[in-house]
C-alpha cells in the first residue's frame, strides 16, 4: 500500500474525528482499517489524543459562585428594566402633543382660517388630521403594545 | 428549578426557551440557576483559551454580568453554551489585547501562527491531568498556539459541531477543521506507535 493512500485515509480520518463523514466515505473508511495496521495506529493515537483531553479536572475556586451571585444581584435593577422610561416619556410627548393640538385649535383655529381666508371647519379637519390624530394614535399605541406584551408573557409562562 | 442539562430535539427547545425567556426578563434566579452549570465549563474554556490560570476568575464574573446586560439578544433557537462562549471569547480577546497576552486573530493565517512560550511554572493542564494520557498532552497543550487550543476543547469536550464552533471563533468551517486537524497532529505524536484499545 503506498504512502498516499495512507495519507487520503488519515485525512479521512481527522474528516471524521472533526465532523463526520458520509456513510459512504465511512464504509470506505472501515474496509481499509481492517487490512492497514498504519491507518489504525493513526486512528489509536487520535483517540487517544481525544480520550486525554477528557483527562483533566480543573479546580474552580469554591467563593467564585458566591462572587458572581453578589455582582449579578447588585446589577440587576439597571439590567432588569431598560426600555420603561423610554416608553413613559413617549407617552407623556404623545400625551402633550394630543393635547396641545386641541388647544392650539380652539385657541388659534378661527385666526388662522382668517388670515389665510379659510373656512374654520377646514383648519378643524386639517388640525385634526395631521397632529390630533397621529399623536392620539402614538397615545393609545404605547399601552396597547404594554398590554400585549403582558398577555405575551403570560401566555409564556403558563407554557413554561 | 429548571434543569437546564443538554437534551435533543423538542426537549432542548424547550430548554432553550426557558433559558431565553428568563434572560429577557432580567431573571437573576434564572441566571444564578445557569452559572451553577455552566460555571466550570467557562472556567475550563478560558483557561483553554488563555494557557493558564490569572485573571479567569475576573473573566468569568465579567462573562455573566455581560449574559444578564445583554440577554436579551439570546432567541433559544441554538444552544446556550455557544452563545455563552461567544461572549467569553470576546471578553477574553479584549483582556488578552489590554495585557498583550492573547492573539485569537481568526484573520491570521494558521500556517503562521506560533506555539505560546513556556513558562518555568507549572501549567493550569500540568495541574489538572488526572490520568496519564492527559499528563502526557499537557505539555504540548501549553505550546499550541490559543487557536488551535480552543477548537479542540470545543469540539472533543463541549461537543459541538463545526458550525457552532465557527459561530464562536468567527471563522470559516474549512478553517475550524483545519484548526482541528493541526491540533490533533501536534497531539498525535504523544501517543504514535503505541499499542492501544480501540
């Protein structure tokens, strides 16, 4: 048997340490091994290489646990609520803007249909339409994505 | 509590879902639940990845506050362990940078890259050989380069695939086998033209 066949098989067998083989491949593999005292040599010695690796027991230092724990809990609250102020801050602008809206229509509404000779019925709807409603919208959206979360995660932890 | 152990299929997504959905929720029950088994295998993973013992422990304290911040980026679709070690390595790299200490360059050529000095003191492998086969690899361990190190705890002790393997390290599939089969080369010769059972 020469030395490249020896080769292509050793390659085939770190193929198939590393990450398997097609059954095909592995048939091949098995018939040669049987006859080629080099190739099983080869084979012996990786897996021995692989059954030491298993050899070693590291000691871990036994306060470590405690340690994480200690640094975990005293992370939490930062870690455990990142996006509520934003969604509280959210609400209130929408809040603002939905109310300032209403404001500026009763209060400057009829000036405005003057000066640009307008009916006021006009403005009305134009107020209405792009800064009530868009800002009612942004208003009602951010506690119905609240309540949908909270349904999700219960639904979530009947599962669990 | 859960039992979070490795399982297949149905099982393991679960699993998976449960460790996810604690995460998201900033669980440090969850969490405290998870470093009590995964807490050696990190350990062991950096001390692969590093050559020796100093700084792990910062590392590993470092490793889970970084879990519970950044949790909720874990989806449970794929084993935590990859996840996890990803986070590590990217840790350790950045230590390793700071102290010069650690090259795990994925763009670096393997063919290039150079075995680890020795140090006079005994290695971390040198200390935890408990069987004679072990006791003969840990001297070649402590040369490997970090690289090729890494790879082989990854595979033959973690048991992880190719694929999640090269999740971890940031490299190609070719370059993980490639990793392993130098590896084992540099290994092998501990043991060639011994008798041995198969």
């Amino acid at each position: 048997m020469n030395s490249n066949n020896h080769e292509s098989f050793q390659r085939i067998i770190d193929e198939s340490l590393a990450g398997g083989i097609p059954a095909e491949m592995d048939q091949s593999l098995r018939h040669h091994l049987e006859t080629c005292v080099a190739c099983q040599e080869y084979l012996g010695a990786s897996n021995r290489v692989i059954a030491g690796l298993g050899g070693f027991s590291f000691e871990v230092d036994p306060t470590l646990n405690a340690r994480v724990f200690t640094a975990l809990r005293a992370q939490q609250p930062q870690a455990a609520q990142p996006g509520r102020p934003r969604w509280v801050l959210a609400t209130l602008a929408a809040l603002a803007l939905t109310m300032g809206g209403s404001f500026a229509d009763l209060q400057f509404g009829g000036m405005i249909a003057s000066v640009f000779d307008l009916q006021r019925t006009l403005v009305r709807q134009g107020v209405l339409a792009f800064w009530i409603a868009p800002s009612l919208l942004v208003l009602l959206l951010f506690p119905l994505l609240l309540l949908s979360s909270k349904a999700g995660t219960r639904r979530q932890e009947r599962n669990l | 509590m859960f039992d979070y152990g490795l399982t297949s299929g149905a099982s393991m997504e679960s699993d998976t879902q449960r460790i996810a959905f604690g995460l998201r929720q900033g669980d440090v029950a969850v969490l405290e639940a998870l470093v009590e088994q995964y807490q050696y295998r990190l350990v062991r993973y950096l001390i692969y990845l590093f050559g020796r013992r100093d700084g792990v422990d910062d590392l590993v304290q470092e490793t889970w506050l970084r879990v519970l911040e950044r949790g909720s980026s874990y989806d449970g679709h794929s084993r935590f362990e990859p996840w996890l070690f990803r986070i590590a390595r990217n840790l350790a790299i950045d230590a390793g940078r700071k102290r010069q200490t650690l090259s795990l360059d994925s763009d670096q050529d393997d063919r290039d890259a150079q075995p680890a000095p020795v140090s006079n003191q005994p290695s971390p492998f040198t200390l935890a050989a408990r069987t004679e086969d072990a006791a003969r690899l840990a001297r070649s361990l402590q040369t490997l380069d970090a690289a090729h190190r890494e790879v082989l705890l990854l595979r033959f002790q973690e048991d992880l695939s190719l694929q999640e393997i090269s999740a971890i390290v940031g490299a190609p599939v070719s370059t993980v086998a490639s990793r392993i089969y130098k590896g084992l080369a540099t290994l092998r010769p501990q043991f060639d033209g011994e008798q041995h059972e198969q």
